[in-house]
C-alpha cells in the first residue's frame, strides 16, 4: 500500500463473550430479558462513553462516502430517533436522522445492544427522501 492510499478494513478484536458460544447465550438472554433502554439518550451517553462499535459495513460506507466519525457522533449529538425498527433481530435498531457540516443531513443505522453497533452511516439522497425526515414511495413496477 502506497503512503496515499488508506485502508478502512478494521482490526477485529471482540470481547470474550463474543469469542465463546455458551457466553454468547446467556448474553443474548440477558438482554432479551433485561431489554436496553432504546432512547436517543441512552445512545449519546454510550456514545460519550465510547461504547460503540462500527461494523465492517460502516466502516467501508463512511470511506466511500467521505464521512468522519466525527461526522457520525455530531449526527448522533444532535439527532432524534426518526424510525425504529423493534423487531430488527438480533438486536433493536433504529434511523437517527443529524446534521452536520453546515445544515447537510446525514443518517446513522445503529443497533442498541451492550454496545451501539453503527450499521451504516449515510447522507440525504433525494431520490430516496422527500425532505430529510420524509421517504419517498417506493416505486412499484
């Protein structure tokens, strides 16, 4: 790799309950019976905390379009929840809608678990969004 080129592939380091299936169980029913509050000020607190992780997805979106991740905690900072998927498996997810960089409105997927997983990070398009908080219909053919 020449000194201009950059690679976005992460380093994979998970935690010990992540490593070990018997664990892995009694986290997920940990959660399942013990649910993390799902609120944007649960988020930004385990945000400030740096209790995050970008997938490998995200990562690799952020690169492609040119977005920081300090792009993704100022959308986060001040973003509000605008979709919630509950029944996103295995863990919660919602859409958090922020703007950044002058007013531009940039959206992150993420995840609530032990941990706020980045799904993916991405700005308005206008063929998908009406107005920041508004999709468009999905065309039928």
């Amino acid at each position: 790799m020449s000194r201009f080129e950059t690679s976005i592939e992460p380093t994979l380091h998970l935690p010990a309950h992540r490593r070990d299936p018997f664990s892995l169980s009694i986290t997920v029913r940990s959660i399942i019976e013990n649910p993390v509050k799902f609120d944007i000020e649960t988020i930004r607190r385990m945000i400030r905390a740096g209790k995050y992780e970008l997938t490998l997805h995200a990562r690799r979106r952020m690169g492609h379009r040119k977005i920081s991740v300090f792009d993704m905690e100022e959308a986060l900072f001040n973003g509000a929840i605008i979709e919630r998927y509950s029944d996103d498996r295995p863990f919660p997810s919602c859409l958090i809608l922020g703007y950044v960089k002058d007013g531009f409105p940039l959206y992150v997927v993420c995840a609530v678990s032990d941990v706020i997983q980045i799904i993916t990070v991405h700005w308005l398009d206008p063929e998908k969004w009406l107005d920041p908080k508004t999709r468009r219909e999905k065309k039928h053919e």
